[in-house]
C-alpha cells in the first residue's frame, strides 16, 4: 500500500505521518496465540448505560460508539497512538496546493446486505455528514466531492487546512460508510448495515443490542492485529450481546458469576475486593474522560456571565471528584492530557478557584432574584448522577435555588436538546487516548456549540486552529481557546475520570481502549 503526495506544504506534514504509518502497517503486534483461536456462541459485555441511537451521525455518546464502531467503519481512521490511518481507503494523495484529496478505496468490501463498497457509498456518506451530523463544521471547507470511478473518492477544500485528516479519522462523531440507498435517510433512520466485522441483529429496549459475526468481512491484512479502530479484524464469537446494566453493583455480581464476561467500569471500591480473585483480569484506563457540566448560555440565570463566574468560584472539585468517582480521578485545569502535544494550562486562574465568600458577593452583585437553576443529571452514570448532588449543594451554600432532574441516559440527552428547560448539563467529554484538540473544540463551535448560544470569538479560534501551518502555532490557539472557555465558563470542568475495566480470565485478546474493540477477542476455553 502506498500513501502519496505530490506536494504542497500545507498538506506534506500530515502525509509524511501517514506514510509513516503505511510503511509500519505490517509491524502491528499480531494476536498471541492465534492458532489456539476457536468460535465460540456468545460474548456478553456489560455497558452501563443504553445508547440515545445508532444513527453514528447523531451521537457523541460513548454508549453509542461502544456499539456501533463494530458495525461501521470509516475511510480513515485512528491508529493505536492517535496517528491517521487507514482503513477502508487504500490510499491517498493530495495536490501541491493542499486543496485536493484523492482517496483510492479497498475493493473486495461488502456491506452487511451483500452488496460491494464502492466510490458511490463513501461519497454519499459524507454528502449526509456535511449535510446533517452533529459534527459537520468537519467537513465545513469542503468546496466538492466526487467520485470519478467505482474505487476513486476525490475531496476538494475552498483553502488548505493541515489537519484536514485528522478531522476526516476523529471518531467522536465518526464518519462512517453506509450504502448509498441510505444517504437520504433522517437522522436515527438509517438501516443498521455498515462494512464492520459485526452486523445488527436486535435492540431490546433496557435489555441488550444483539450482533452477530458478519461472515462476508473482508479484514484488512495489511494489519496484524489491533491498531486503534483499524487494524485486522477476527471475531471469534458467533454472537456478541451488549447488555445494558446500569448499577454498579449488578455489572460485578454478572461478572463474577460469569454471566458477563467483560464489564465497562469496574467500581474501585469493588476493584479492591476483586484483586486477587484469579477468575478475573482488571485492567487500567486512565483519563477515561472529563468530568463536569456543560452551562446554557441562552437560560436565566445563566445566561448572565457573573452569575457563572460565581458557580465557577462556588466549587471544589477536589471534594465533587473524590465522592463521585470513589477516588479515582486527577485535579488539574488542561481540557487535553498532561503529556499530549497540546496540553496546555492557560485558564488555570479560574480553574478550582475554591472561593465561596467571592462567590456569594458576586451573585449579589449579578442581581440574581432567586431565579432556578436546573440540572439535568442521569441515572445510568453513577458517577455523573453522585456529582450533580454534590455541586447542587454547593451551589446552595453560596445563595443558588438549585433543582436537579434525573433521567436514564436517553431521556437526558433529549432534554438537553432543549434549551429552554436547564441550566448545568452534567456528562463526561471524552479525551484520551485518540480525541485531541479539534473535536474538544468542535463540541462549542457553530454549529454544534454545546452551550446554545454562539461564541464569535470560539469560532474564529476554531477557523485559526484547523488552518495553524505548524503544531507549535495550533498550540498556541488551543491555548487561546481553552482560555474562553474559562473565562466565558462554557463548560465547567471537575476534574479527570480514570475507569477500571474487567473481564472473565478465560476472555483473551481484549485491551483497553477509548471504546471496546471487541474484534481479536476469543475465549480460552472454547472447544
């Protein structure tokens, strides 16, 4: 396989990655074990909360992807350590003047119905992102898309933009491929038929959403194992049930039982008791996710910005963190990692400022005559819901009437759709290991803006970012940006979420990731 360029100094730097890449795809750690491998019935996965849809393009939910990263695929992709590759492209090149992306597609692929991907497929698939996705500002530059042949997809940009493919391969709000007959569906109309190792056979509502091995995949063997979502695929279960256990303490009864064989989140309380039990294995997922609240800009009282700097000053994460995540958890101000190319602490002054006496007079000065604030919380992340009570009364303390609704994960995200009816809207914004900077800012930029009302300045910031020439200067405006966000207390981060995970010993071949991959996972004991 071959990744080329013919130029252009825009797009050179996130070619020469890519080529990196191509020329390492064989190095990918094959399986262990891979003889001993044998189909199995059943695979059962526990997730903690019930996916709002499997439409890819209308969720940023983690209980959405969890599912359907095994059903869809996407043109490219995220390796093991967040670099671009790909995956359902063969290929790509692009112009001298970093306008034009020309992507040669795998042949021999077939969808879930039978029928072959070809040009046509990945063309209408973006035609409907661009279109309608939660995250379309990705595709905002796009000037045309064509498809000159059966296995040749051409992009071209109004201006370069470097990271072009890193927003093509981000898979927070993934674009993935469906057969075009889909491209006029509604959102969350779709047919369930992607090119994933998995297809959809059943959701039954608060039980499971059942796939099934898809005999017809075709796994891209210029991988030898996992890397990241791409990479050689092999499920070595006829079925895999995602089962929907939302307590905690039911999720470890299954596993320990062996009704489920691999749990999302592991309590660390339970974490503790289990260690030594050798029937399991635990594993470690740091910076799982950002803990905190996103804040309406557009509903009194909120809507005012010294009545958010004064919940800004009402609050100790270091106390909302250690209750809600059971000590399992970082306190500092980065919206990325420390450790990541852009981690930056600009807006540090505002972060955990721990000052309610200043907060209590600033809400006075604010004018505030008691109007409700309301948060919406859910009861399927234990974690979320034990934090909207803590800032609840600490926003008390200060002079706040706070009023906090609870609802199953789905209900939530419906209500947070209007905007008339919250105030704080509590989720995890997840970050590592393959979620930078530009799909941290795209969840407050037009259109997406997360805090309902637009923010020119957070706009123009994101339009600098994606065009920065150098890293150096994209860090400097992530910089700016994470600045805005505090100042302008658009999202009121907690702190950093670690997560345990856990499976059945027998279980081999699963690694932690920033969603399951529960491809090249078999059971030890199969016969």
């Amino acid at each position: 396989m071959t990744i080329t360029t013919t130029g252009g100094r825009a797009a050179l730097a996130a070619c020469k990655a890519a080529a990196a890449i191509a020329i390492g795809l064989t190095l990918a750690a094959a399986p262990p074990q891979a003889a001993a491998q044998k189909r199995s019935a059943t695979l059962v996965f526990a997730q903690e909360a019930t996916p709002p849809t499997l439409d890819p393009y209308f969720s940023s939910s983690i209980a959405t992807r969890n599912v359907a990263m095994h059903i869809f695929e996407q043109l490219v992709t995220r390796g093991e350590s967040n670099q671009v590759i790909p995956e359902l492209a063969e290929s790509w090149k692009v112009s001298d003047d970093g306008l034009t992306y020309t992507f040669k597609i795998r042949t021999g692929v077939k969808f879930h119905n039978g029928k072959e991907l070809t040009s046509a497929d990945v063309k209408a698939s973006f035609e409907r992102y661009k279109r309608m996705a939660l995250a379309r500002v990705s595709l905002a530059p796009v000037a045309t898309m064509t498809a000159p042949d059966r296995n040749t997809f051409v992009i071209t940009l109004t201006k370069p933009q470097p990271i072009f493919l890193e927003e093509l391969s981000a898979f927070v709000v993934p674009i993935a491929i469906l057969p075009a007959e889909q491209a006029d569906r509604e959102g969350n109309k779709i047919d369930l038929i992607g090119t994933g190792p998995m297809q959809f056979v059943e959701w039954v509502p608060d039980s499971h959403i059942r796939l099934k091995r898809f005999d017809g995949y075709k796994p891209d063997t210029r991988y030898k194992g996992n890397e990241g979502f791409g990479g050689q695929k092999n499920v070595w279960f006829d079925t895999v049930d995602f089962k929907i256990v939302k307590e905690p303490g039911a999720r470890v009864a299954g596993l320990e039982s062996g009704q489920l064989q691999i749990i999302e989140d592991l309590p660390p309380e339970s974490a503790k008791r289990l260690a030594g039990n050798k029937s399991l294995v635990l594993y470690d997922l740091k910076n799982f996710w950002l803990h905190g609240a996103w804040v309406n800009h557009h509903r009194p009282p909120t809507n005012d910005l010294k009545v958010r700097r004064a919940m800004q000053l009402a609050l100790d994460m270091e106390e909302i963190m250690e209750i809600s995540t059971d000590g399992a958890y970082a306190v500092q101000p980065g919206l990325q990692y420390p450790g990541n190319p852009y981690y930056v602490t600009d807006g540090k002054e505002f972060y955990n400022a721990r000052d309610p006496k200043k907060a209590a007079a600033l809400l006075k000065e604010s004018g505030y005559k008691g109007e409700e604030l309301v948060i919406i919380t859910n009861s399927s992340y234990q974690s979320m819901y034990k934090a909207a009570q803590i800032v609840s009364e600490q926003l008390k303390a200060v002079g706040f009437k706070v009023r906090v609704d609870v609802f199953d994960w789905a209900t939530a995200m419906k209500r947070r759709a209007d905007k008339d009816v919250w105030n704080l809207w509590f989720t995890g914004q997840g970050s590592g290991p393959s979620v930078g900077p530009f799909s941290a800012m795209k969840d407050v930029v037009s259109p997406q803006k997360n805090q309902v009302v637009a923010d020119p300045e957070i706009d123009k910031l994101y339009a600098d970012l994606v065009s920065g020439t150098t890293v150096d200067a994209r860090k400097a405006t992530f910089g700016k940006f994470q600045s805005r966000v505090y100042e302008q207390v658009l999202f009121l981060k907690f702190g950093d979420l670690y997560r345990k995970q856990a499976a059945r010993s027998n279980i081999k071949g699963f690694a932690p990731y920033r969603i399951p991959r529960l491809w090249n996972v078999w059971d030890e004991g199969a016969r």
